[in-house]
C-alpha cells in the first residue's frame, strides 16, 4: 500500500504539518557506509529557495534511528525522520472548498474526512524529502550507474525565464517536462512482463506527486514513426545502438544503452488566482482564495526527486540479479 520495491524495498510516512515525516527502508544489504553528511548534496537541491518555489523553509536534518551502527548499514531496517518545523497549519482551518487539482477531495472520501489537510498532509510533496533520503543509500548500492535529471522545458519553453516571471506575476503556476539519463546500465535487467523495467520505473515516478506522465526513448513521437526510423540499429557486438527510440529497454530488459526517459510535471494545484468551485459548506459555487506558501513551479524542485525514485528501483533490480 504505501511501500514499494521488492528486496529495496521504502515506506513512506507522515504529513506535511505533523510532527515528522520519514522514510523506512528494508532489504538495505549490511555493511554500506553511510554518514548523515552524506544526505547533504542531494537534500539541498530539494530545497526551496530559488526564484518559483515555496516560501516554507525546513532544516532537513536526517535523524537516522534504525538500521546504521557505527556508519554503516546493519542490513535491518533503515529509519530516517525529518522534522517538520516551519509550518503555518492557520492557512487550513476554516476549509470550505477543496482544491481544484489537489487531493483534498479524494483524501476525504478515502479516509472518510479523518485526514489530515494541513498543507496537503499526506499528499504532500514534502514527502518526497523521505524519497530523496532512500535514493542516496539506494546510489550506495548501485555506484558504477549514474543517474541525471534535469528540467528541460517549463511551461512548454526551453528558455522558460520571462514565462515563469509573468506566471508567478499573474498568481498563476506552471509545469514543466525533466529527462532523465542513466548511464552505465548492465545488460537485461527486467523482466518481460509485469516487471519490465519500463512498468516499475513508471510505477515508482507516478508515485510522485504532480506527475502527469513518462515516455521512455523516443516516447509518444514513435507513434508518428515508420519502423525503419525508429529500429535502433547494433553497431558493435556489446549491443550499442547507433539510435536510442527504445529508451535503452527491449522486451522489458534493459539492452545496454542509456536508459531516458521524460516525465511531465503538471502545475501547481494551489494557485494565488480566484477560483470559483463547489463551496462544500454552502452547497453552491463560490470564490476561492488560496493563501499559504506554496511553489509556483514544482518542475523546479522534482529533478532530484526523480533521481532519488530512480536510484531506489535501480537497486532493487540489481539487488534481483
Ligand atoms: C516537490 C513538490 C512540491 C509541491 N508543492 C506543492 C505546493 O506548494 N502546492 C500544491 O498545491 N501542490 C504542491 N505539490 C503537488 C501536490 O502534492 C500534488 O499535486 C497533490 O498531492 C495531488 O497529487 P497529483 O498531482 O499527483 O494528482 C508539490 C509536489 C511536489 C513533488
């Protein structure tokens, strides 16, 4: 339910305004030095701060409770926690619409209106600092593979500077599209079928809040494609590709070449604009203000993340072989 992997295998926990949020990770092998500096680098580009993203500043200090002993990994269970200090839950009291885009609807009917709403709870992307946690033990485990994320498009720009200024000017939010590269991937990882490697990378980057979609290689264009375009030709005997259309997957299995893929970054649900929509107190449609911090772009914030869910799946295939 709220766990994925299957020998790597990560828990997520908590809620934006509670007292922690966390991670717990199983199936860690003993003996992987991990040090709390280590976190540093990848929590940081997490972080808000740059021109677009929340005001909400937390110290991201990961307290490590379970699992490392003298620096290294015991090979029981990984717990790390982060405290969430810098909340403003007076933003979410007196709620009388929800959200349009968020999962405040949702929420409610699944748990039955006992979840918790301050700053999305559970379905925040605060979350995701637990998933940054998990991907740098995961990178631990699997260090000849590099993985590299960037934002290549914001609001459909390639120069997405004076589209994100007006944005932000106008109250509004905006999306965005990140790729994806991991190099130096071994030969037929995967499986065929439910496990092919394309399934459990789709399943695990759609776990992440506001995204909208993947493509792997040369994705939704190969559909506008003739076989004699799109066929990756071998050019040596290791099964380089002169063309990467598949993704660096075939049959599910990885083939050797880079692995890309591209994920889309819906924009941010809470946005400063007037929205009018179901008034749940007064059973009719009214404005809706939205006050609190909140990111203008999250595409800006989501490269590590994808990273992080990517180095998680990565391992547990290699951990697999
Ligand atoms: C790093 C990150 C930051 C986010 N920041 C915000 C935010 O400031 N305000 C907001 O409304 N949603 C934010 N979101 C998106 C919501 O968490 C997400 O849209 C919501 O949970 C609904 O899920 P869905 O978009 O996957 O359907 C953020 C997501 C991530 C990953």
């Amino acid at each position: 339910m709220n766990s994925l992997g299957r020998i790597f295998r990560i828990t997520i926990f908590g809620e934006s305004h509670g007292k922690q949020i966390g991670i717990t990770i199983d199936g860690c092998p003993p003996g992987i030095g991990v040090a709390e500096d280590d976190f540093i680098a990848d929590l940081n580009r997490r972080k808000p701060g740059q021109f677009g993203t929340t005001a909400r500043t937390e110290e991201d200090i990961p307290n490590i409770v379970s699992g490392i002993y003298n620096g290294f990994t015991t090979g029981t269970p990984i717990t790390i926690l982060f405290e969430n200090k810098n909340t403003n839950s007076k933003d979410y009291s007196n709620i009388e619409h929800y959200r349009p885009g968020h999962a405040d609807f949702t929420a409610s009917c699944k748990y039955l209106n006992y979840n918790d709403i301050r700053g999305g709870g559970h379905f925040s992307g605060r979350l995701t600092t637990g998933l940054v946690a998990a991907g740098v033990i995961a990178k631990k485990i699997i260090p000849k593979i590099n993985i590299i994320s960037k934002i290549i498009e914001i609001g459909g720009q390639k120069q997405w500077e004076e589209i994100l200024a007006t944005t932000i000017k106008s109250s509004d939010s905006i999306g965005g599209l990140i790729e994806c590269t991991i190099q130096n991937v071994p030969i037929a990882m995967g499986e065929p079928f439910f496990d092919s490697v394309e399934s459990v990378l789709a399943h695990a980057i759609f776990s992440i809040p506001a995204v909208k979609g993947i493509e792997f290689g040369s994705g939704f264009e190969s559909a506008k494609m003739k076989g004699s375009e799109h066929n990756d030709i071998y050019i040596d005997k290791t099964g380089k590709t002169l063309t990467n259309n598949a993704g660096g997957i075939n049959g599910g299995l990885t083939n050797g070449n880079d692995i890309i893929f591209r994920v889309a970054i819906k924009p941010t649900p809470s946005i400063f604009k007037t929205q009018q929509t179901y008034n749940f107190k007064l059973d009719k449609i009214t404005n809706l203000e939205i006050h609190g911090r909140h990111d203008s772009c999250i595409a800006l914030r989501i490269p590590v993340v994808i990273e992080a869910v990517t180095a998680v799946v990565m391992a547990d295939f290699f951990l697999q072989r």
